[in-house]
C-alpha cells in the first residue's frame, strides 16, 4: 500500500491601500510557487496551511476557505511510491513581516494579480495553474 503524505499551504492575499496585491514565493528550485509543507503531528491540515505560511514567508494569516486539493503520486528512493495530497486554502493576510526562510525558499513577494498570473504562467508549476486561477476568481478578478 502507498505511503500517503498530506501537506498544505495557501495563495495569500492582502489589500494594500485598497489595491489587492497576491503573494508568490521563488522556491529553491527557482520555480514560483505557493508557501506549503508537510502537516505535522497532531495537527489539522489547516493548522499546517497557516504555520507553514508564517514559518516560510513571515506573514500572519486567516484562512478564508479551501480552494482545492491537488493529488499526485512520486516516487520515493526509500519508500516507493507516495500518494501525495497538497490542501490550497485562500489565505488574507492580516500581519507579520514579509520575509524569506531562506532555508527553504529563495525568495517571497507580493504581486498585483495580473502580474502573479502572468509569473505563475511563465516560471509556475503546470498543476498549480488552476489553484491561482480559482483563487483569483474567488477574489474577484476578471480577465485571466
């Protein structure tokens, strides 16, 4: 039986001044991303969402709903195959101070939505596309 991983994250967001600004973060492998990682013990995968958003980027989130759940399976040198399962939730900002870990990420920023999408497009993971397009909706931006 595979081994099941479950990790979680978010497409946060703030409004600046009234302008709705996205966050991306550069992975380490130079690809944009979403602030995600591995659930902990004992703790819900919403829990996991927020501290590994507080623990990769610096900011202080509340979660506004779950967007969807990306499921896929990769090959572990140890383990064999790992049914992995990613929970995207829509995150608002709402403190902290933006800051890489850069243990993990090379960097994190915020984006004007047009500008994310078009950064997601260009140097994103294909399976993520659809995560940032829903959040984007749920937001309420046209046009993508």
């Amino acid at each position: 039986m595979p081994y099941k991983q479950i990790s979680a994250g978010g497409v946060v967001y703030r409004r600046d001044g009234g302008q709705l600004q996205v966050q991306l973060i550069t992975d380490r492998y130079g690809k944009m991303s979403f602030a995600k990682g591995k659930r902990e013990k004992g703790e819900t995968v919403e829990q996991t969402a927020l501290r590994e958003i507080r623990e990769e980027t610096g900011i202080i989130g509340r979660i506004d709903q779950l967007i969807d759940i990306i499921a896929y399976t990769y090959p572990h040198p140890a383990r064999g195959p790992v049914d992995k399962e990613v929970h995207y939730y829509l995150v608002e900002s709402k403190g902290g101070e933006l800051r890489p870990q850069v243990e993990e990420i090379r960097d994190v920023a915020w984006y004007e939505p047009l500008e994310a999408w078009e950064k997601q497009q260009r140097q994103g993971y294909d399976n993520n596309d659809f995560i940032l397009e829903k959040a984007l909706k749920l937001l309420g931006v046209a046009g993508i």
